[in-house]
C-alpha cells in the first residue's frame, strides 16, 4: 500500500506545504487536497506542486458542477505539467447544500455527468484530435441551433506531460460505485470499515468491474483514517467523534444525507435516525457521543504497534491501495516518524 494523507491547511496553507514536504522525505506517497467553499484546490495544488519533488498531488475533491469538463481536463493537465507527472484528479458530486447554494448551479444526474467528464478529460489528454463530445449533458461544440452556432471543435494548445492521468472518483451510492468500479482509475470512499465493505458496496463493485476495460488495470482505492500508535491510546477515537456526526448527522436533509445512507447500510439504522436528529436540532455534542466506539475502532488505526499492524492488514486485504491517514504524534513520536513506519508496515 502507498501511504496517503488529506491535507490539514486550518493553520495557514503555506505552512502546511512545508510540513507535506517535509513528510514526502518520511515517505508519504500522495496528498489529497480537498475544496469546499473556501480557496480553491486548483491554486493549492498548483502550491504544491513548486513546493514538493516526490509526493503526488491529488485533488480530493474537484465538485463536477463548479468547472466545464474541459477546464477540468486542463487544469489537471497544468498541475501535472507544473509536478511533472504527479497530479492525480479526485471528482466528486459534493452536496446539493454547497452546489445549489454556493454554486447556484442545479444538482443533478451526477453519475451520468461523472461517466461524460471522464470520458471528456481522457479524450483531451489524449490529443489525437479536436474534440467531439455529444452527450446527454455536455456537447462540444454545442450542437446547431444552441448558442452563437459560432462553436468549433478545438484541441488542446498545450501538450500534456501525460496522456492519462489517475482519475479517482468519491462515490457512496450503489449505481455510483457500480460505475467508479466501472470507468475510473481509483475510488474515493469514506467512512470504510475493511471488515464490512464488501458487505456494503462488494455486489456494486463487482457490477462495474465486468464491465471495466482491460486498460484500466486494477482499480486502485484510497481509504483509512486516524493513526495513534501506543498503549493506552483508545481515547484518542473521541477525536474522530465530531466528524463522524457531522457526515452521518449533518450533511444533508432527512432523506438527501449519502452519510447517513451508508450508516444505514453498515447495520446501524437506529443510530443513524437519532444522530442525524438530533444533529439537525442543533445538539452535535449528543450526535457524537451515540457513534458506536466499534464503528470508530473499524475505520481507524489506534492502539498498540502490533494492532495498527494488524488494522494495515485488514485495509490491505480489503482492496486498499492507498492508506489514507491521520497521524497523530503522542509523546515521542512526529508525524514524520508515523508516516515512516506506516511506510515500512505497509511495504
């Protein structure tokens, strides 16, 4: 497995592109840069990029209804060109609440617009012609009788360091994971138990994987969560109790939560209806302390260094390619030396 981790940028970007470089040296393999509503992850990528030599930069998510498939398609291309071949493009839907609110964009079909952008960017990349796209959701050049009619088919100026860059897509929902298994290159979940994911999503990603081309290889899959090595160190799960309640409890309406779906799905029905109610009446506090400890235990790496050893054998036999983590350093200990010895456990 390679090691991974989201990037942490609450204390100033700039600082925290120091402590990515310094933890590449360690051994991290890749960084995910997320965006929501604050900067932009294209301008932080790019950051990094001048920042770091090794380390591959992904974006963990790019929102599919924030840019047109083709910027997606040349702004990955730019930070690839800027790490010389280290970009990796993270897609995902986001949420309604961000996209229609923030956005003022309509959310909808974003399975279908997934499947088109990808097929859109790897067609760019690609550059063997000027670019034809006629899809249910986007047609470049728009069609006769939509627009100026002045549209004509172009191909990208520049030439990409790559003709395929890694493209992993965020997906929960069956007939999204069914197609991620089907036409991407990696797959994003969160909130992933080793033990109970074929359970949850194994039926869906063996639907897309029949239908997934030769070419595309194995597909890669990025999950984990946060890492405490030593005795004595459950108490630490507590961290991991807000943000759990906030995807499972606050991340969408009564029936619009994916979160809370998936909670569901894991076995754990009547949690899930009391934490989202009481999260949406404003009682996070209360939300956090009904997550089940087991269920924080299960996505987690915490306690002695022969049980992390043990949770990286679990992630690893579960298909994951890519431990994604959270290291936290207890006396004695740095992110760096974590991040070393995860590196080593998991070659």
């Amino acid at each position: 497995m390679q090691i991974s981790m989201q990037l942490s940028y609450s204390g100033g970007f700039k600082e925290a592109a120091d402590t990515v470089a310094s933890l590449e040296k360690a051994g991290l393999d890749l960084v995910w840069v997320a965006e929501a509503y604050g900067f932009d992850g294209a301008s932080l990528m790019g950051y990094l990029a001048a920042k770091t030599e090794t380390v591959q930069i992904a974006s963990g998510i790019l929102p599919i209804y924030t840019r047109t498939p083709t910027l997606l398609a040349m702004t990955a291309a730019g930070v690839d060109a800027l790490s010389d071949g280290r970009c990796h493009l993270g897609l995902g839907a986001s949420g309604p609440q961000v996209i229609e609110g923030w956005h003022g964009v309509k959310y909808d079909a974003p399975i279908g617009r997934t499947r088109e952008i990808i097929d859109v960017c790897r067609e760019v990349w690609a550059r063997e012609d000027k670019l034809t796209h006629e899809g249910r959701y986007y047609n470049m050049p728009l069609p006769e009788g939509e627009g100026t009619g002045l549209g004509k088919p172009l191909k990208i100026i520049a030439h990409p360091v790559r003709s395929r860059i890694p493209i992993w897509v965020a997906s929960l929902g069956p007939k999204n994971v069914a197609m991620t298994a089907e036409v991407a290159d990696g797959w994003m979940p969160i909130l992933f138990d080793p033990a109970k994911a074929r359970d949850v999503w194994g039926e869906d990603l063996a639907k897309g994987e029949a239908k997934r081309a030769d070419d595309l290889g194995t597909l890669q899959i990025t999950a984990g969560g946060l890492v405490v090595i030593g005795d004595d160190v459950k108490g630490y799960l507590d961290f991991v109790r807000p943000m759990v309640a906030l995807y499972v409890g606050g991340m969408g309406a009564k029936g619009k939560n994916f979160y809370n779906d998936l909670f569901r799905r894991y076995g754990y029905e009547e949690e899930a209806e009391q934490i989202q109610d009481l999260y949406l009446d404003g009682k996070k506090e209360e939300a956090a302390a009904l997550i089940p400890t087991d269920f924080l235990e299960a996505i987690s790496l915490v306690g002695p260094e022969g049980y992390v050893k043990e949770r990286l054998a679990a992630f690893d036999e579960a298909g994951v390619t890519h431990l994604n983590v959270i290291p936290v350093a207890t006396e004695g200990q740095t992110q760096q030396s974590i991040i070393s010895n995860l590196k080593e456990w998991a070659s």
